[in-house]
C-alpha cells in the first residue's frame, strides 16, 4: 500500500503543476485578447479583433512552453504515481518531486521571458528528477 504523505505529496505538486500549465494558457489568451489578434473568426468577432494566420509573439512563446511541459510532465507524474505505490522512500518524494515542480515553475518564467541559461538549466534538472525517480523504482523493484 502507498504511503499517505508521499501520496498528498504527489497530489499537490500535480495541482500545482496543472495550475502552471493553465496559467501559461492564461497567458497566451490574455497576449491575444491585448493585440486583438486571433487565429480563429469566431473568437476575433467575439472580442472585436482581426483573423491573423500568425499569432503574437508571446502567444508564441506561451504554447511553446505549453508543448514543452507537456512532452515532460506528464511522464514524471506517472514515474512519480508509480514511485508512490512502489512505497520508495518517503522523503524522496518530497525532495524530488518538490524540486521537480520547482524546476519546471521556473523552466516556463526563463522560457517567458527568454533567459539562458537558466531556461537549460531548469530543464536539466527536472529531468535529472525524472530519471532518480526511475533509478528509484528500479532500486526498489529490483533490490529492496
């Protein structure tokens, strides 16, 4: 049976996480609504704007890091779901997981705001998190 603080754990940092991809959203609607600049007729009738077939450019940027955390996060929740049920170290959870939501909040600001190295940076070490999470499952699995 998985363990109730690594299972809350997980549960916060999955909300907070969701909140940060619909905040990015957020922010690609609101760049869109400020220029009045829309890619669909029905939303630029609606909100008074004109049909573009390019989008402004932090919209750009907004589903840029959109698709990004969605090619990372998704797979950390689920090594980090199977961590939780393979009962590995409690503390691990908070620490990974805690820096892994950390790391990608601080990923999508760099990726905002177009700063390196730290958009790298902050990358990198949420994916290092990814893969102790796994080195994790397999130690548990397949050792203890």
């Amino acid at each position: 049976m998985e363990s109730p603080i690594a299972l809350k754990i997980y549960a916060v940092c999955c909300i907070i996480l969701f909140l940060k991809i619909f905040a990015l959203g957020m922010v690609q609607g609101a760049s869109r609504a400020k220029n009045k600049v829309f890619m669909k007729p029905e939303d630029a009738k609606m909100a008074g704007g004109v049909v573009s077939t390019s989008d402004t450019p932090m919209a750009i940027t907004a589903g840029n890091a959109i698709k990004n955390d969605l090619e990372n996060i998704p797979m950390f929740l689920f090594l980090a779901l199977v961590y939780v049920m393979t009962n590995c170290w409690d503390r691990g959870s908070l620490i990974y997981f805690s820096i892994f939501t950390f790391a990608r909040i601080m990923h999508s600001v760099c990726f905002l705001k177009a700063i390196q190295p730290w958009r790298s940076i902050f990358y990198g070490i949420a994916l290092l998190m990814t893969f102790i999470v796994s080195g994790h499952i397999l130690y548990r699995i397949f050792i203890r």
